[in-house]
C-alpha cells in the first residue's frame, strides 16, 4: 500500500470535510 494514496484521502477528506463546514456555516 502507497503511503501516498493514503496521504491523497486523508487530504481529500480534510477538504470535503473543509467544504461542508463552510456550507452549513452560511
């Protein structure tokens, strides 16, 4: 297993995450 794919999904999850919060913020 690539240490970076791991890296990639934890980065997209921190972003999606980052979306959400935003949006129900409004």
């Amino acid at each position: 297993k690539s240490n970076l794919f791991r890296k990639l999904l934890e980065d997209l999850n921190e972003y999606l995450f980052s979306i959400q919060v935003h949006h129900y913020d409004v």
